[in-house]
C-alpha cells in the first residue's frame, strides 16, 4: 500500500493518545463511515433512495482510483446487500480486498485488454486447472436473450474442487429468474432436487467486461480460485471483468477491506479499523483525492452561499483488534464514563452532526427519544458496579434497549449499541460501539479533527472517570443548545476538560466548522454596535403515518421551520432595536455576557406539515432601529443571505412584539400570534 505520511499539526495529540491508552493496557480501533457525492448530485439516488442508474458507475470509479493511486494490490469485488422494506431492489457493495502487508491479493497478474471477450478459452482452462468435469450450461436472461451468460457448478469439499451436472434438470440451458441483478443471484436453485449442489460459477459478457461471479466459499479456496482465475483471465486475454459475489468471513486474519455501499442519497465508504488515529487521518485524505478524479466530494453545494454536508453520515465507531483483545467487554465503567460525558455536553450531540437534529434525526440522544432518565441513570450505575471480566453481553443487554430513536431502534441512536453484542441478527456481534452524531464535512481535516476529538476524550475519560449524575437539561435542550453561541460555550467546556487531560486543542479548525455549520446569514456594524444573525439548529418533528400507492405507509418529518441566532454586543443592544416582519424581537442578556434571541420562523408550507393554516412568513424582513436611522433587510425563500431593501411592508406601530410559547425560554416563535 502506498502511503505518504505528512505532517500534521494534531500529531502531536494523537501520539498522546495512543501513548496514554497503551499505558493503559488498552488497544482502541476506530473505524469510520464517511458518505460522498457526485459533483452534481441528480436524481433520488442521490438525495432518498439507495440505489439508482448512475451510483454504481460512480463506486466503480472511486475503486478504480484508489487501487491507481493508494491501493496497487487490491481487487474489486462486486457484493449483493440486504433488501430493505419499501426499498425495490437490494442494495449492493464493492469491496476492495488486499493482504495486510501490501501485497496483492492474487499472484497472477492481468494485463489491459479490450478485445471482445470470447470466454471459451477461458472455460476450458479454469475447468482444467481446477481438475473438475466440463458441467458448463448455458443461461438464458428473459430480459436480454441474446447475451452470453455459462454457469457451471462448482463447490470445494475441503481438499479439492467438485462439480456436479445440472443437467439432468434444466437440459442444455436454464431461464435466468426474471428480476434484476447479476446472473449468479438470478439462478433458479429451487428447481434443482434437494440433493444436488446449488453452488455454482457463473460469466456474464457485458458491454464493460465479463462479469464473474464466484459461489459462497471458504475463505481459503475462495482466495485459490480468485488467483486462477486470474491466471486464466490472462492467459484468455481477457482484461476487461469484473468480480462478484459473496466475501467469506477473514478467518486466517490474511486482508484488509475497504467498502463502498449504496446507502440512501449517498455512497458510504466502510474503512477498516485504524489502531491511531494517524492512519485514519490517512484514509480521509486519501479518500478526498480519490474521490475527486471519481468526480465526487463529501459535501453538497445548493448555492454559491450555501454548503452543506452530504445528507449521510460519517459515523466513529471504536471495538477492538479482535473480539477477544477488545477492550470494551471489560471496561464497562469506562463505558458509562463516556456516555455520561456525552449526556452533559450536547455539543457533542449537535456541533458536528447535520442540519437534521432532534427525536426524529438520524441520531437523537437517549434522553430525547421518550426515555426518561431515572432507567438511564440505574444502568449506568448497575454497569459501574460490575466486577471485572467479560462483560460484553450484560453490557448489550443493559445498554441497546436504552439507546434507541423514539420507536425503538437501535441503529437510529447517537450512541449506538446494535453492533456491540447484539445476538438477534448476523453482524450485531461485532464489539463496536457507534457514534452516529457525526456528518461528513467539506474538508478531510475538518472530519479527521473530529475522529481525534472523539479518541481524545475516550483517552482522558478512560484515565479519569466521569461519574456525575446525568442532567435534567429539559426544556434547555433544544431552546439553548440549538443557538450557535451557546452551542459553542458548551464545547469550549470540553476544550478545557482535555487541555487539562494533555490534549491542547487548537480550537480555529472546529471554529472553521462552526462558521460552516451555522452560517452568518446577516452582519450589521455601526460605529461600536454589532448584530449577527445566523442559521441556528431546528428539531423537525415527526408526522403520522401516510398511505402511499401500492398499499405501504411511510412517515414524513416537518421541514417547514427554520430557527435563526440574534446575537448582539452590549452597545448594539442599549442603543438599537430589532424588527421581524415588523414584529420587535427584544434581545436579552445571554449566559455570554452579550444580548441575543432566537426566532423561529416558518419558512416553507411543504405537504404534510405541522399548522397548515399558518402561511410562510417568507421573505422575511428584518429591520434595525437606532441612531436615527433605519436599516431593512430582506431574506427570500431560497436565499441564505440577508439583502439590504429601502423597507418593510409589515411594519407597524401596532405590531405585536415576537412571543415565546413559555416564559424562560431564549427563543422566540413568528407562528405565535
């Protein structure tokens, strides 16, 4: 594998890091979930569903890029995924696979080809280096009759290669199931009697190469036909394929595996687990370099003023170098440790996550997903009184009923415990635990920062547990933490918690990321007075369920609201006023010192939302008052950026003031009469 180290001015922290936690006895992986885009994302591929006319082609050209440019030994494999309930088709990955020494995964190499395929060579000689009978048949596709597609049996008894014929049951060729897919899982196995082998290759010509899809095997006889297969290929002169099938479990601990998958409105880029955080730092550079010669990024540009993250995720998830090395089962007080740290500090919650927040996100917190904190706070305490040992099952069972979304998932959680030691289905026993609270950022550094934010703090709570009792943050939540300003009060708390603990901070790159996630939407300056007003959070809520053609339901979210920051200097606020739609929004004393208010205003009247009696207040006017003077500005529907306007026609002497639903709170609500 190639790789060029350069220096980073967070080195330093993550030598810590690592130095601390070994010092420690513990060996910590994180693994990472980054999402990209196309250039010009178009389609519903590309904003709700998982899979769609272009999104393979675009996986195909970020693992062409990586094998050219960082992974020179690896093989692209393409894998059928999991069917989804409303979902049409299954959804799929490629994976590339090499050998952890850098080696290539094959030993015979193929050279570029672009010669029609004529397979017949090649079906001889791979049934000749296999030493297995010539059982090949034809397959016919319903949908394109015409294209060449042989299959023969073949399995592998544990010392040699076996193939059966087919047929005694299908004659000189069998009929392709009428659905789409490669021609390998559109075999009609069913019709074959129960004693007969259902394991079989396939080779599929397509317009891009011949498509070859391998039988479920062992990992051991699956790495000897993917070598002679290439042996074969090379020796057919075939260059142009492309491998497909099932990835056997790495039993032997021989590759490593990076994956593409479809996931909805984004591809999904599964790295492998990284031991410091200097080599996850390595993929995310290395994946922004490739995905920009694939004509792909992590963020989405709706307008020349307006950028924001892919929509997906870029989850952290923490285990171990193996299941009985990981040192989570046995540490469950370190565990609370975290959770609790968590609990009391929402900007890890809000700060680095989408524009999507709240109980109906993508990751609410356990204490906004109907959960009340009395159960909470007795398995912390039950997990912190555990003795030592392997704990891993008591620790699931105690902790994923907990952290789930309002219905009760448990993959849908800021916090997730599905893959930690989940025995209700295959992959839940992993020993990760994942953060879900993180989105993929414009910048490669922006997201590696975070990911040693995140090993920071396990680091300095793991030497220093937190124990304090979790925080009825109640009506605070979402009323304080959704404004910018204090949003980031909270996080300059945790700065300081770890440049205690060692780790120093420079605190500009995550500044960098605030000014990105909250942008300054307007900034007013007289003489010493300062205004800004900026995009603050919005919690959508859910709606109930709807009917859909076809007889399924779905549940909408309301995006119809959007909440804005006021956030004055003491100057500003003795010696001027400010008006929404005519309507004075007083500003008042904030925990920082300054003046400000929050305002939430409806901004669309999309179809179903929450009120629909209440009309958009768009475009929405704000007008300044003071020194004489009179200072109107204009926001429209599909702008972020106040402009200057000679004045605003809501304006009024009779105009109510801007109300709050309940006296406290710091946000005020343009839907209150």
């Amino acid at each position: 594998m190639r790789r060029v180290i350069k220096k980073n001015p967070l080195d330093k922290i993550g030598k810590l890091v690592t130095s601390k936690l070994r010092k420690g006895g513990i060996r910590l992986t994180m693994g990472g979930e980054p999402t990209y885009v196309p250039n010009e994302p178009v389609g519903a591929e590309w904003s709700v569903t998982a899979v769609g006319p272009t999104k393979l082609n675009y996986a195909y050209a970020l693992a062409d890029a990586l094998i050219k440019n960082a992974l020179p030994g690896a093989v692209s494999f393409f894998s059928p995924g999991k069917s989804y309930p409303g979902e049409t088709n299954p959804r799929w990955t490629v994976h590339l696979l090499w050998n952890r020494d850098g080696s290539s995964l094959v030993k015979a190499k193929t050279r570029a080809s672009d010669r029609p395929v004529q397979p017949q060579i090649l079906k001889a000689k791979l049934l000749k280096d296999l030493k297995v009978k010539d059982n090949w048949i034809r397959a016919i596709d319903p949908q394109e009759p015409k294209r060449a597609i042989w299959i023969v049996p073949l399995d592998h008894d544990g010392t040699q290669w076996t193939s059966v014929s087919w047929r005694e049951t299908f004659g000189k060729s069998l009929t392709l199931l009428a659905t789409e897919g490669p021609a390998g899982l559109r075999l009609p196995l069913a019709s074959l009697p129960p004693e007969v082998s259902r394991r079989a290759l396939s080779l599929e010509s397509k317009p891009d190469g011949l498509h070859i899809f391998l039988p479920p095997l062992l990992q051991k006889p699956f790495l000897q036909l993917l070598d002679s297969l290439a042996k074969n290929l090379r020796a057919a002169d075939i260059g142009r394929f492309v491998f497909e099938g099932y990835i056997p479990p790495d039993d032997a601990g021989l590759w490593s595996k990076v994956s593409i998958t479809a996931d909805p409105g984004v591809l999904e880029i599964n790295l492998p687990p990284c031991f410091e955080w200097k080599e996850y730092d390595w993929w995310l550079s290395t994946l922004e370099k490739n995905a920009a010669v694939a004509g792909m990024r992590s963020y989405k540009q709706f307008s020349p003023e307006e950028t924001v993250g892919t929509g997906g995720g870029n989850h952290l998830l923490f285990g171990g170098p193996s299941l009985e090395e990981n040192p989570l089962f046995k540490n469950p007080q370190w565990i609370t440790s975290m959770l609790r740290y968590w609990q009391h500090h929402p900007s890890l919650a809000y700060l680095f996550t989408g524009h999507y927040v709240g109980p109906s996100s993508q990751a609410p917190r356990p204490d906004e997903s109907s959960r009340e904190l009395y159960d909470l706070e007795m398995a912390y305490q039950f997990l912190e009184k555990l003795e030592p040992g392997d704990n891993r099952y008591i620790i699931s069972e105690t902790l994923r009923h907990l952290h789930t979304d309002g219905g009760g998932n448990t993959h849908r959680s800021e916090t997730s415990f599905d893959k930690f030691w989940n025995v209700s289905w295959d992959g839940g026993c992993r020993g990760l635990i994942e953060f879900r609270a993180v989105e993929s950022m414009p910048k490669a550094e922006w997201m590696s920062a975070v990911a040693l934010l995140w090993q920071a703090l396990a680091a300095f709570l793991f030497e220093k547990h937190f124990t304090k009792p979790l925080i009825e943050h109640g009506a605070r939540l979402h009323d304080h933490y959704f404004l910018p300003t204090l949003l980031w009060e909270d996080f300059e708390i945790i700065l300081g918690d770890l440049k205690k603990g060692g780790y120093d901070f420079d605190p500009e790159i995550f500044q960098e990321i605030w000014r990105w996630r909250f942008p300054q939407m307007l900034s007013f300056g007289q003489a010493k007075a300062h205004l800004s007003v900026r995009k603050a959070h919005e919690g959508w809520p859910l709606l109930c369920e709807t009917p859909l053609e076809g007889g399924s339901t779905s549940r909408f979210v309301d995006t119809s609201i959007e909440r804005l920051e006021f956030m004055a200097d003491k100057p500003f606020a003795t010696t001027h006023r400010v008006f929404v739609q005519g309507r004075e929004l007083k500003l008042e004393k904030f925990p920082n010192g300054d003046a400000g208010a929050g305002l939430r205003y409806r901004r669309t009247a999309l179809h179903p939302s929450l009120h629909p009696g209440i009309k958009p207040h768009t475009p929405l006017f704000v007008t300044i008052l003071g020194g004489n003077k009179t200072h109107t500005y204009k926001l429209e529907e599909n702008r972020r950026i106040f402009e200057p306007v000679e004045s605003d026609p809501h304006l009024s002497a009779h105009a109510q003031p801007c109300k709050k639903l309940r006296p406290g709170l710091l946000t005020c609500d343009l839907r209150l009469p």
